[in-house]
C-alpha cells in the first residue's frame, strides 16, 4: 500500500490539535501528510501569518489564518481552544521546523491537555536533531538548551550548568550574538569542542566542526550570516570531578562530609569511590592511614 493512502493516522479529525512540522529551509522537506492536513484542517494557527502563508502558498493551500506567537500566546491560545471545543480542527506551525519546540507552541499544547482537546504531530524538520546528527559527536545522550538567556543571571546559571552536564549540548544562537555567546562558553567550560552547523538544508549549509578557542578566532572579523545550531561537547569525567564540591578535599575530608550527613562509614567509602571513580579499598586504606 501506498504510504500516503495508509488509513493509518492519516484522517483528520474535528476538534483536534495538529502539530504540523514545516521546511527549515527547504521546501521539498515539507512531507505529502503534512500537506494533507493542512490542506483539510479548518484553520492555521502560525508564529508569523506572512511567512507561513508564503508557505500555504507555495503548495496551492489557501487557508484562514491566525496568529499564535509569544506576546499573544495566552490571548490567543483561549480563542484557538474554544475554536477546537467547538469541533473545528486546527493546524499549529512555526517559522520553521517543528511548532512547541523553544516555541510558544508549548504552552497551547499544555492548555489543549488540560481541556482534554485531542493533540497530533505531524512530525517533520527539526534543526536541533539535524545539527545534533551532522555534528561529530556524541549522539546518544543529549540535553537541548535552546537559546541562552539574555539575563546575566540566568545566563551565568545556564552556564554553571553546562559545565558539569557530560552530554551533548544543542544550542541555538543568532548570527549578531554568535561571538558573544561563544566568549561566554569558551570562559565558562574551558576549550571543548564544538560543531557549529549553519543553513541548514539550504544552498549555503555549513557545519564547521572545530574548539571554543578555534569558533571564537574564526568568527572575530563579525562576518557572520545565517542562523546557527551549536552542538557543544559534554564535560568529561575528570573535568567533573575537577569542578565538584570535593575538589579541594583530600579522602578523609570528603569521607567525613558523608559521614555527617548520616551515613555510615562505610556507605560513605562507596559514595566517595563513585566520586572519585576509583575502588572502595583504595579510599578504605587511605581513611584507614588517619
């Protein structure tokens, strides 16, 4: 059986939700199913009605349209719900690849959940699993970041926590904050490597796979253009226990410190060999020395 004649998931129902998945910049990704439910749902709900509309366009769809975007989320996402109550059927997208994600889209689908409003995804592009997956390294455990906050104290804590976090990181960035953002890493978590991935699946895609140190020269001439996705190497195991509270403890000391918390001595032996990652007769023998 032809796929896109698959019964399977493929009708679209009154009073549903469609997280519909959208081309990150190149339109022959958009998929035959998600050309058929936003052609058949009764309206789309899009971050910016211009560009999804170039969009519908394109593929001969002409639908009513309403805007759904951060600064009238709450406004908005009330007036859509009340839409799908009433039995209407709605497609939800983005500027680009999948709408919820880093996107105000969460925030209807949390209310479409609590009204008990029936959600489907229409899964399609995603620019942080692309970049994830054409980066290099790592993929098999991975924390997505977004963007960085702007606000030097949320900024400073999302730093503070990469620094220890040993998977890989998906950032998304800006080209003017490109430089800056990377300054920040390269003080913050040390020369660790890093695949810069730019326009992707367009006709000027490029991953650069290189260090902080390296992205940070490489982009100082300001030359900067495109948006970028940046796949960040996790800590390593020695750089973790280099920055742990017990770093400037010798074995006793950090024994003791279990051993005041409640435990006994020889859990807390077990808790400062996982620490440390070496044997508990190694870190036996050293308390046993005192």
């Amino acid at each position: 059986m032809n796929p896109i004649e698959s019964p399977e998931k493929n009708k679209v129902e009154k009073g549903t939700l469609y997280l519909v998945g959208t081309p990150i910049g190149n339109l022959s990704d958009l998929s035959d199913r998600a050309k058929k439910v936003l052609s058949e749902v009764d309206f789309v709900a899009a971050e910016d009605t211009r560009n999804s509309g170039k969009l519908l366009a394109a593929f001969g769809i002409k639908k009513p349209m309403v805007s759904y975007f951060e600064h009238n989320k709450r406004e908005h996402g009330e007036q859509i719900a009340a839409r799908l109550l009433a039995g209407e059927s709605c497609a939800l997208v983005t500027d680009a690849g999948m709408p919820a994600i880093s996107d105000p889209g969460e925030d209807i689908v949390r209310l479409c959940a609590e009204r008990g409003i029936p959600v489907s995804v229409i899964p399609g592009p995603c620019a942080a699993v692309s970049a994830l997956a054409l980066s290099g390294l790592p993929t098999s455990r991975f924390v997505f970041e977004g963007f960085l906050s702007t606000a030097s104290a949320e900024r400073k804590a999302s730093l503070a926590m990469l620094k220890n976090e040993t998977r890989t990181a998906i950032l998304y960035e800006a080209p003017h904050k490109l430089l800056a953002t990377l300054r920040d890493l390269y003080e913050a978590l040390g020369d660790r490597k890093i695949s810069l991935c730019r326009e992707l699946t367009k006709l000027n895609e490029e991953v650069v796979r290189t260090t902080l140190s390296e992205a940070v020269t490489r982009y100082e001439n300001g030359d900067v253009r495109g948006e970028f996705v940046l796949i960040l190497a996790g800590a390593s195991e020695e750089e973790c226990r280099k920055s742990a509270f017990w770093a400037d403890w010798d074995v006793p000391a950090h024994v003791a410190y279990y051993v005041d918390t409640g435990m006994t001595k020889n859990e807390a032996v077990k808790a400062v060999a996982r620490d440390r990652g070496t044997a508990k007769s190694e870190i036996y023998n050293q308390v046993m020395k005192k």
